[in-house]
C-alpha cells in the first residue's frame, strides 16, 4: 500500500479546478430514496435520477445530488455506500467534505472577530508562540485574513510536500490528526511570495487561522463551530472530522493505487484539521452556502466578510476571484459562489447560481486517481451546465 499520491486537498473550486482520482467495478446499485419537484411551465424538467444513475455504471461507486431553487428541487442517490458490503447510497450518506469547509473556518474566524476575540488585520505573532511563527516564513508579517484569503505566499502543507502529510497518516491511521499535527509539514519551508503580494492556494493559511482561534477560545474550535453554526443554522448532519466521530457514521471512501482499491474511511475518522474539519451531507453543505448567501443568520459585518463584492481578490485565473472560504466567478454568463473539497476517497461539488438563488451538493464516495476524477468531473460539467443555461 503505497499512497504516495500528493493531491490530498487542492484547490478544488467544484467548478473551475477539476478534482483528480477514480475506481473501477463499481457497481450500479441505487438508492430509490428520491425527491424531484419542479413548478410547471418555469423551468425545463431535466432528469436528474437518470444522470447520476447513469454515472455509477461506470468508475464512480455512489453518488448524492441535492439541488436546491424555487423553481426546483431534487435530492437523490446513486450507486454504492460501499463496496464490499453492496450497501446502497442513500440521500443522508455524510462524507468529509475536504476544502468545502473552508467556509465554515472563515465564518466561526469572523464570528470570533466581530465577538472581538481576535483581529483579522493582526499578525499571527500576537496570538501563537514563538516556537510556532518562528518556522514560518514570513511569520512577523502575516495576517489571518491573508491567510483566509491565499494572499499569505505559504507553503502548502499538502500539495508542496510530496504526500508527507499523507504518509505519516497512514503509517499511523489511528491517534487523532489536529492542525498542530498537520502545521510540521510547513515548518522551515520557504514562501511562495511576500504577504499580500501575490495570489496562492494555501491549506496552510487555514491550519494556523485553526491555532489562532484555539489559542483565543482557550479550546479547541470545534465545540465554537458547533454552538455558534452547526446547532443555531440547524446543519444536523455536520460534524468536525475527527473530534466529533462518534456524531454518526462516515460513508466508505475509494481511492486506487495501482491495482489496489483502498477504502479510506478509516484514515478520515481520525482527522480533524481547520483546512478540511466537516463530515457532511450533501443537503447541509447546500443549505450552508444558501444561509451564507442569505446572511439573515448572521451579522451584517460577517456576511459581508464572506461574500460582499470588496472582499474579494483576484487569483489571475480568469475570472475567478476569492473572498474568505469562498470563490466568485461567471459561468455560462451567470455568477457563481463555490467551494469544493477534494480528499483522497472522496470528492464535494458545493455552489450556488446568484440569478436563480439555486444551491446545489454533490458527494462522490472516490476520488485520487485519473479514471475516477475524470468520471466525476464530467457528471459535474453535466450538471452545472443544465443549471446555468
């Protein structure tokens, strides 16, 4: 078992970034646990079920769509939970959601900031130790909002390290994997770019705002993500990975090395990191992105950090753009909010379509490998296209 593969979360946009991996002998079994509804003589009646039923006859094992307007709603399940049980996919399957909770990072750190538990203009050496910035390039200059913004020039602990991170996870799947953890594999690693220099995906920038709003809360955040999002927005399927893993079971996840097809749930239940922390389904991460559009449950000043127009910058790819936890860009002609996640065994399409209020989640049970990459990536391209032309 090698699992040298060094994408483990990218910058997975669920829209512009394509996400890579796949499985083969999938079966084709699927849940009948569907719901479609659609106003008469507004939209086009598109047949959803029979996309995503059409899509685990080949390399993808299960899948789950949610989509959400007022002119449509469906919710179904496609394929397989898991493999060696022939367990069929159901509507509530919850997997990691991978850099799709991002946003939920960026939102408990605005929270925190308008609680005025922390400064997202302050240096990260107001709030953690020496022992900590010290091995941080650019440490004495870096802000959080940098960080949640990819405008830091931080080495990438994933995707710059040649699968270290992943590596030590497997030779020990077991103990608990927290950002403390994970923040090693960016130690004495040089910058990309001086701080608010430039544009650069970085899950690194999230790892350190993870200890930053530790240190502050005198505890982990978990518990504050859940008493100030997950309980009062009523995302009763969300939970943080690793910390919160008896909250209710995680769906197998396939990833394929060589001839070997892995189940990686186990290596999920044990991690628990700023950069990727929720375990979902796909109903509560498109009701999420729906309630941060909204912005009714949350501060003027907070919903404005996310998604307000100033709070973008630009990445220099086309037209997309990115805030905190989030990324703006028009498809087909239309404005689009996204985030993905991409985790080895598991992939997140999460976005919502401004001029038809539409929200929409899908979760794929592979991920990390060519033949099941390109198969989700093509049932996304389907599926966005049907929605914004």
């Amino acid at each position: 078992m090698k699992l040298t593969q060094p994408l483990f979360r990218t910058m997975t946009s669920a829209i512009s970034c394509a996400i890579a991996l796949t499985l083969s002998a999938c079966g084709g079994s699927s849940s009948k646990s569907t719901t479609a509804e659609a106003k008469p003589n507004t939209i086009e009646m598109f047949d959803y079920q029979a996309l995503i039923d059409n899509a685990v006859t080949g390399e993808i094992p299960g899948v789950v769509l949610y989509i959400d307007s007022p002119e449509l709603h469906f919710h179904g399940a496609a394929g397989l939970a898991d493999l060696n049980q022939q367990t069929p996919m159901q509507i509530d399957a919850r997997i990691p959601n991978g850099s799709a909770g991002k946003k939920l990072t960026a939102l408990l750190a605005g929270m925190l900031a308008e609680q005025q538990l922390l400064n997202l203009d302050a240096n990260i050496t107001d709030y953690l130790a020496p022992a900590i910035t010290n091995r941080i390039a650019n440490g004495s200059e870096i802000t959080i909002r940098q960080m949640l913004q990819h405008t830091a020039g931080l080495f990438d602990y994933l995707n710059d390290s040649d699968g270290a991170f992943y590596q030590a996870v497997r030779l020990d799947p077991d103990s608990i994997k927290t950002d403390i953890f994970a923040i090693q594999f960016a130690f004495d690693q040089d910058a990309k770019f001086a701080p608010g220099q430039d544009w650069s995906y970085s899950n690194t920038g999230y790892i350190l705002t993870g200890l930053v709003m530790d240190q502050v809360l005198g505890d982990h955040h978990f518990n504050a993500m859940r008493s100030q999002i997950f309980e009062p927005f009523s995302l009763n399927s969300m939970s943080y990975g690793g910390l919160e893993k008896d909250h209710a079971p995680i769906t197998s996840g396939y990833f394929k090395d060589d001839a070997e097809t892995i189940n990686t749930r186990p290596y999920y239940q044990n991690i628990g990191v700023a950069d990727a922390p929720v375990v979902s389904t796909a109903k509560d991460m498109a009701d999420l992105l729906k309630l941060i559009v909204d912005g009714a449950q949350m501060s003027a000043t907070t919903h404005d950090l996310l998604v307000a127009d100033e709070s973008f910058v630009d990445t220099g790819i086309g037209s997309l753009q990115y805030s905190h936890g989030l990324f703006k860009e028009t498809i087909n002609g239309k404005q689009v909010l996204h985030h993905g996640g991409s985790e080895l065994g598991y992939a997140t399409y999460n976005f919502y379509i401004s001029e038809t209020d539409t929200s929409v989640a899908m979760l794929i049970n592979c991920n990390g490998y060519q033949a099941c990459d390109n198969a989700h990536t093509a049932l996304y391209q389907q599926v966005i296209n049907q929605l914004t032309k």
